[in-house]
C-alpha cells in the first residue's frame, strides 16, 4: 500500500511517498504499518493513546475516512497536517 504524505508529515518520514506492506484490510492496519516503517511520525499523527491526532486528515482515494474504512489493492491513502493561511 502506497502512502502519501504532505508538509512536516513528509518531513518527518523522509519522504513524500512511503510503500508498506501489512496484514489487514483496514486503514487503521495501513496506518500501523506506516508508523512502524516511519516511527518518526508516531508522535506527529497519534495521540500518546494510539488515536489519530484530531488535526490531522487521513484519507483514502481522496476522501476524509477513518481507521475502520476497508481498503483495497490500489486505494491511495494520504496523510495532511493541519493547513493554515490567509
């Protein structure tokens, strides 16, 4: 599975796009794997409880989703700090 990542989250991991592999079929496992791969981000994305950090969006194939969603061969997963400006 293919994750993107964007601004200090890509920082962070060491690059803008990770491949993992993992046992599962949700995007919680894919975020798992993830975090193992690049622990760097652990702190970043999850709270100290194992929950995603409110401010950060996880998506699959464009869209907001949680770490239930199912995944499949050839969904896109991304990560997105929070974005500010004006």
């Amino acid at each position: 599975m293919q994750w993107k990542l964007f601004a200090d989250l890509a920082e962070a991991a060491g690059d803008r796009t990770v491949e993992v592999e993992f046992d599962g079929d949700t995007v919680g496992d894919a975020l798992d794997a993830l975090i193992e791969a690049r622990p760097a981000l652990s702190g970043r994305v999850l709270t100290e409880h194992g929950e995603l950090r409110d401010h950060v969006n996880l998506l699959k194939n464009g869209t907001a989703v949680g770490r239930d969603e199912q995944v499949a061969t050839g969904d896109e997963l991304a990560l997105f700090p929070p974005v500010s400006g004006g």
